[in-house]
C-alpha cells in the first residue's frame, strides 16, 4: 500500500508499506473530475499544476490537524497503467478505507460559507451531492469506523455520526450499517439493493464496487458487461455462502440463547461482581494481558457469568471490534471436541469480519465440506484458525470458550492451542472456563500473559449472587403457584439457608417445586437435603431419594455437574420424547470420564443396521449443524441390486427410522454406524434371506461390527431360515462370540410366538414396552420353549426416530431394537474406553451374548408373566456410571448362563 507524506522540501512523497507495517493514515473520498493527479504526476512533479492537486494539499492539511503523517488518494496512489495492481487495489479498497483513522470525504459542490451549525444553507446541497450518486462511494461510506464531511470551502460539515439521519434519509442505507455493524447482518437483496440508484464511469464498475460489501475478490474483466460482471459477482458470493454454510456446525449465537432460556433468564446480579474483579480489570485494559481463566466448581454459575461477560463486552467494544464465542457441552456429539470449538469460533469470526472467509476457501475450493469433517480437519483447523490470528487485517477480537471441561474429545490438543496461540496477536483476547481439573491447570500453567478468576477465591461475591438468583426465583416460584405469604417466606429461607453457594442445586429445587401441588410445598420443603449436591455421598444419597420420584436421571446428571447446562431433565418422564432426552443426558458422565482421562484417541463401538436402507432426507442429515450428514460416508453396502448405494432411497422410510434412531442415541465420538441395505421395503424383508446372511458376514468379518441390529423377523414355521442361522453360527465361531445380535420378537402379542432371528439361540430377542417400563401385550409374544426365561424390552411406543422435528413416530419391536442395540453398544464402548475400569477378559466377555445379558440381569428388575421374567432395559438403570463400576465386576463374575433371550 502505498502512502502520501509531506516530504522535507515540503512536497508530497509516496511511500510503500507492507501489511504490519502500515501506520495509521487518512483516506479521501471524492468524486472525480477533470484534472485529477495520478501516480504519474507525482512521478515526474507535475501534480502542482492540476486542479485535483488541491484536494489532495487539502487532506494532508487535515491529516496533519488529527496528527497523522501519512494520507491516502486514489486518484495518484495506485499506478493504473499497471493491470495487475489495479486489480489488486480494487480488491483491497473496503479493506484500506475501514482500516484508515479518518475519512475525509471532499464535497465539491457543496458550499458552506459559516461554521454556524446552525446555518443550514449547506443542507439542500448535500443532500443533492454527486456523492451519493456514484457507486464508489457506497463502500467508502460504509467501510470506514471515522467519517467526517467537508464543503469545497475545506470546512467541516459534520461526521457520519452526527450526519446519521440525513444520510440514512438520502441513501436508504439502515442506519446499524453505517455504525458499523457486520454487513453479514444484511441480507445479498438488502446490499444489492445500496448500489441500485448508483452510478459509474464504467458500467462493470458497478459490480466490482460491490466487492467489499459482500467481502469477496475476483478478477477484473474490463469489456465483459455489467451483466456478466454481476454474474460473476453472484458466483463469488454463492461460493461463500457454500464454504460458510459448510463450516457451520452450530450457531454459538443460538447456543447462547438456549442456555439463558434454559435456565430461566440471565441476571445482571448474578454476573456483575466478577466484572469489577481485579483480575478482569487487569485482563480488559491491560493490553498485555491476553488470557483469562475462570475456574470453579460445578453448579457455581460459570456458564451464565460467561454469558454475561459476552454481553458486556457486546455493550462497551467499539462497533468494528468482534466477538466470538463457543459453548462446549458434553452431551452433545456435535459440540464437544476441540475441532467443533475452532469451528463456532471461526464460523462467528468470518460472520463479522467475511474477508477472513479467504483463509478457509482456499483449503475449502479443493476439500469442500470434508474439509472440516475428515480425520485430518483438527489439522485443517488449526492451520485456518493460526492464520487469521496472524492476519493483519484481523480486528480487535475478543474470543470466549465456556466449559473447557466438557471438551470430551481431544481437548489437550485445545488447551495446547490455546496456550500457544492465545499471545500472538496483541489484538486478540481470550476468556475460558472450566471446573478445576488437573489436566486443565497443568496445561494453562504454560500460558504467559494470563489472569485466572478462582470462584472459590471470590466466595462473598459468589455467595451475593447466588442470594440475588434465589431470590429471582423464590418470587418467580410464588408468582407462578400462588403462593400466600407463609409459603413464600419459607420458600424463600430454605433456599437461602440451604443452597450453599450452588446455582444449580436452586435450579433444580425450584424446578422440582414448580411440579409440586401448592398445598404440599411446605411438607415437600422439609424433604429437600441441605447443601450443596457436589459434596460427599450422603448429600448425593439424599438427593436421589428425595429428587429421584420426580426424575431418576437428575441424579447422575448432578453427579456428572455439566458446567454449561441445566438439567434439561429435570421432570417427570411423560412420555417417549422425554424418556429420549433422558438417554441422550444420562451418558453425559461417561463422556466426562473419558475426556478426563485426555486420551488421543477414542476407541469406537461399530453398530451395523440390516435393514432397508436410508433416506438422506431425513431431518437429521438436512438440519444445517446436526453433524450427521457425512456419518455414514463409506460405511454402507447394498445387497439388493448392488447399483444402488443404500442411503439414497427408501421407500417406506423403515430403515431410515431405525437408522436414526441409532444416530441419536450413539455419539458421534463414540460410535460408527454401518448400514447394509437387505431389502427394497418392508414387505422384501420375507424373501431376503440370502441377502441377510451376505449382510450379517460381510457386517461382522468386513466391518468387524460388535453389534448387529435386525428390526424384523419371519414366521419361523413358513421360512427357510438356515442360511441366516448358519451365518450368525459361522461368525459366532469365528469371533469367539464376541458378536452381539439384536432382533424384534413380535409385534401379534399373544397370538403369534417370537419371529426368526429373535428366537434363535445366537440372538437377544426385543421386546416393547411404553415410556414407564411396562410390558405392552401387543409386544409381547409368546415364547418358544428353548428360549423361555428372561423376556427383555424397552422403550417401544411412540417414538420418534427422525428426531429434531419428530416427523417419523413409530411404534413396536421394530424401534424397541435399536434402542436395547445402542444400550448394548453405549455400555460397551464405556468399558472399552476405560470409563469403567474392568480387566481385558471382561470387557471381552462384554461384547458376547452370555456377558451382555448377565449385566442386562443384574441391572434390572424383574417381574414375573405368563412367559418369563420380564426386565425392563432402561437407560438411567443400566448406564449408571457409579452403579456400573460397582455391578458390572460382579455381573460379569457369575457363572451361570442367563437364560433366555
């Protein structure tokens, strides 16, 4: 870039600056007339003698007035005679006019010949200028932090800010774009709409005008038309919208709302202490000071303190300086590890400053979206994140991470990241959370340039927010029940007297109350355990006695403390979505473990589904973020027609429902999830047995699958089942065992026994029950002699499998055997990946029928019916971390065969 500076005989000089190094400078604006000085003026020193020179003595004058050496004019800073440098500059223009300290934008036909503000003789003129005509202007109007307007009499008519209303009157432009918001904010129609009444010398000019406004480079095709010019315009931005679409996994924005929702509202008491700390005062306005840690204890409110820096900050930062934030959450596979944090964070960066989109399109032009998704896009991530971070352009940038803590999957390499990349731009701040981990303290010791932000050195103040959240929601509880005046006060001094400095114990008190009778809030009160649910076994006992008739899972969600949610499943299990949810949080503390342990590498569960393929439709692959459209890349095979690849159709949507059913309750990190299309439809289930023994071999030798699920069956007296039965045998033998198979019983109850495979020895036949554990007599079916004894079901009524819309319900054995499948699956993959720790020979014994059923024995409780004993497999009852270290030892250690099955 180059500059204009007086020199020291007093004339105007260039100098040449590269990225860094540029210093801070003034920009004109103008229209162009007769007479302007070019690049080659200057050159030979006869810029004196045109009439453009005085615009140009103009802004050095006022340069000088703001203290600024260095200015800069289009008309003789860029060599057009040069094609390739013209080029370069016509792309970088938004850039270096929002980067310049002071715009002055020269109003040649506007006079002013008083500084009385109050002489409005200027005004007519200035809405008529030729300025807001042309279409060079747009940019070098909205681009710019320090607009200021002068007449041609060089006199000051006021800024972009002072000027707002009448600008906004004579352009159309909203008046947020022109105090600098993100012009991601505008729709291409809004933006594209600013250029429309605007004219240029050359009509291509109009579309390149736009470059900056939409943050997109192309090159300069002189002669093409303004039609191909726009053509090619709309191209450039459709790519960017493809590579932004592609890199966003969540929008950390909705993230954020969801968890102030969630947990009933954000509250500036119960942030605004921290803001006033020392150590976040030394972090805010120490320009050395790049890093701040806050840590505490589970419950102690870090996530809502987090959600209210990100609001104060959004409040106090200048209008040009950005805000990116991400939301970790152990539960969710598409949150939780280190490669989605670099994601949320660059999706929002790239949002509010879209130039820096070119650090990821040149690795996105030749990847596209695997580019994010493959095994190396930790690599790839990394890379594009240390590049902009890099990027002179990049502008002051605060960037949060709440809940490092439930980063399950490669979060040393995170925090190894972090440390090192978190001083290597002086404009670029970093807030994380956690709870006190060793892992995470080890690793942060590292870091230069830091504060940390202990809770628990800070009791008084944390303590004070507390009581202000307890007193937020005892008048809340008292306004939603109706409370009279006894029942609100001594609401109110149970939590106060009890809450022991927890937000989360509060929460989960009042949501149990809001679900309490009012005429029982007094006795309920008295059963409520005092303190804090984090400390020590007795309070946790108490808690799952007193709290487990309103919700069974709350408890080993409380003993996982998730740092950045509140109990979604605090409530009553009404019905099978609720009974979902329930699954989807109660592996949370699994998760946990295993990030603890910060291993490189999770060892994944594989799950075949036989069925009739999948639909690439379904809401779970379309849902922009779900994180499962590529899940089943490469792990699929068609044993119909060979032609046809098994998740491009499915005709009945039966293999689509079981599909992602399994999705849904099987981490992403966790488990592979293979499909193997064996018929076209329901209905070719009953003739393809061959297909079914070719899938069953290739599933267990070719994948190497631990689990198979079969939601089918055949009447066993009318099918030719041995080829089926052989294979199972064949890999059972081959394997030693260690295969599990899964299959429907019936859905004809007590009119028709068990179908084939589920009543094969090889194979644990499901059952259906409804979302309280009930065995539903449709699902039910008699029992064939050699397989009499236990009788295992689970969920089976209402279920909705294509999940985040709920537009597939199904009902039967059919959807019961995923469910018990992921159960089987989930369990197995903790004990692989040492969240339970148990010896190679039992986790061995895990993965065959014999071991898996006598965990499913101990496990659950029995009731005895016409056929056997039925066990009802419920989540919360058999993936128990706790209960698993202390049951699994010893299920595992009997020496009977289950019976049954």
């Amino acid at each position: 870039m180059r500059l204009l500076y007086y020199n020291s005989d007093g004339d105007f000089s260039l100098a040449e600056f590269f990225k860094r190094a540029i210093p801070e400078y003034a920009i004109l604006s103008h229209t162009w007339e007769e007479e302007e000085v070019t690049f080659e003026d200057l050159q030979k020193g006869s810029s004196t003698k045109k009439a453009g020179y005085e615009k140009i003595r103009f802004c050095a004058e006022q340069a000088k007035r703001d203290g600024l050496q260095y200015f800069w004019v289009d008309t003789c800073c860029i060599d057009k005679s040069n094609s390739a440098e013209l080029a370069e500059a016509i792309n970088s223009m938004f850039r270096w006019y929002h980067l310049s300290t002071k715009c002055y934008v020269y109003l040649s036909d506007v006079s002013r010949t008083s500084v009385n503000i109050d002489d409005l003789a200027w005004e007519l003129p200035f809405r008529q200028s030729r300025w807001f005509t042309r279409g060079w202007t747009l940019q070098e109007l909205i681009a710019p932090a320090s607009v200021e307007f002068f007449c041609r009499e060089s006199k000051r008519i006021g800024s972009k800010s002072s000027l707002e209303q009448h600008i906004h009157e004579i352009t159309g432009i909203p008046k947020s774009a022109l105090q600098g918001a993100s012009l991601s904010q505008f729709t291409d129609k809004q933006r594209f709409s600013w250029i429309q009444p605007r004219q240029t010398t050359v009509e291509e000019d109009k579309a390149y005008s736009l470059l900056g406004i939409f943050d997109v480079q192309m090159p300069l095709r002189y002669g093409e038309g303004m039609a191909n010019a726009f053509k090619r315009l709309e191209e450039e931005i459709d790519k960017f919208n493809k590579c932004l679409q592609d890199l966003r996994l969540s929008d950390p924005r909705d993230d954020k709302t969801r968890i102030e929702d969630t947990k009933g509202g954000l509250l500036e008491g119960s942030y605004h202490w921290a803001l006033e700390t020392s150590d976040f005062q030394q972090w805010r306005n120490n320009p050395q000071t790049w890093l701040l840690w806050i840590k505490g204890d589970p419950g102690k409110g870090k996530t809502m303190l987090l959600c209210g820096i990100i609001n104060e900050l959004e409040k106090s930062m200048s209008k040009t300086d950005i805000l990116s934030y991400f939301f970790c959450q152990a539960t969710d596979s598409r949150i939780n590890h280190a490669t989605a944090v670099l994601r949320g964070l660059l999706y929002l960066l790239v949002n509010q400053q879209p130039s820096l989109i070119s650090h990821i399109q040149k690795k996105h032009d030749h990847a596209g979206k695997s580019l994010f998704k493959d095994v190396n896009s930790w690599i790839a991530m990394s890379e594009i994140f240390t590049s902009i971070l890099q990027d002179p352009s990049l502008r002051s940038t605060f960037l949060i991470i709440d809940a490092l803590d439930e980063c399950v999957v490669d979060r040393s390499k995170l925090l190894d990241f972090i440390v090192q990349k978190s001083s290597i731009s002086p404009r670029v701040k970093w807030v994380i959370s956690s709870r006190n981990s060793p892992d995470i303290e080890d690793r942060l010791e590292r870091a230069g340039h830091k504060m940390r932000l202990c809770l628990e050195l800070n009791q008084k103040s944390v303590s004070a927010a507390v009581g202000t959240y307890v007193n937020y929601k005892s008048r809340q509880l008292a306004d939603e029940k109706g409370y009279d005046d006894r029942t609100r006060e001594a609401v109110l001094q149970h939590l106060v007297s009890n809450a022991d400095d927890t937000f989360l114990w509060v929460a989960l008190v009042y949501e149990n109350l809001k679900n309490v009778p009012r005429w029982k809030t007094l006795a309920k009160l008295k059963e409520f355990p005092p303190g804090s649910p984090f400390r020590g076994a007795a309070p946790l006992s108490a808690l799952r006695n007193d709290l487990y008739p309103l919700t069974e899972i709350s408890l080993p969600i409380l003993q996982a403390s998730p740092g950045n949610q509140l109990l979604a499943s605090s409530g009553i299990i009404t019905d099978s979505s609720s009974w979902l949810r329930h699954f989807d949080s109660v592996i949370n503390d699994h998760l946990r473990s295993i990030a603890r342990m910060d291993s490189m590498s999770v060892t994944p569960v594989k799950v075949a589904v036989l069925d009739t393929g999948c639909d690439v439709d379904a809401f779970c692959f379309t849902s922009s973020g779900s994180g499962q459209d590529e899940r089943l890349e490469g792990r699929w095979l068609d044993f119909v027609g060979k032609e046809k690849n098994p998740v491009d159709e499915d005709l009945h949507k039966h293999g689509t429902a079981m599909t992602t059913l399994l999705m849904r309750l099987l981490p992403i990190s966790m488990a592979e999830i293979y499909v193997a299309r064996v018929a076209r439809d329901s209905k070719g289930l009953l003739g393809a047995q061959d297909n079914i023994a070719n899938a069953i071999t290739h599933a267990c030798q070719s994948w190497k699958v631990d689990v198979v699920s079969m939601s089918f069956g055949f009447p066993n007296d009318t099918t030719d089942t041995s080829k089926i039965q052989r294979a199972m045998s064949d890999v059972e033998n081959s394997r030693d065992l260690k295969v599990l198979f899964f299959a429907a019983a019936n859905n004809d109850g007590l009119h028709e026994p068990e179908m084939f495979p589920a009543s094969s020895e090889s194979v644990i036949s499901v059952r259906g029950t409804d979302h309280s554990g009930g065995f539903i007599t449709q699902y039910n079916p008699t029992t064939w002699p050699h397989k009499r004894g236990n009788l295992y079901g689970t969920l089976s009524e209402n279920v909705p499998c294509d999940w985040d819309c709920g537009r597939s319900i199904k009902s039967g054995c059919s959807v019961a055997t995923p469910i018990v499948a992921a159960i089987a699956a989930n369990m197995i993959c903790f004990v692989s990946n040492r969240s339970i720790e148990l010896e190679a020979r039992e986790v061995d014994l895990m993965r065959t029928r014999k071991g898996i059923l006598s965990v499913f024995d101990v496990f659950t409780t029995n009731q005895q019916d016409r056929t056997g004993i039925q066990r009802y497999l419920a989540p919360h009852r058999l993936l128990n971390r706790d209960d698993m270290k202390s049951t699994i030892p010893y299920a595992l250690s009997r020496s009977r065969v289950p019976s049954g099955g």
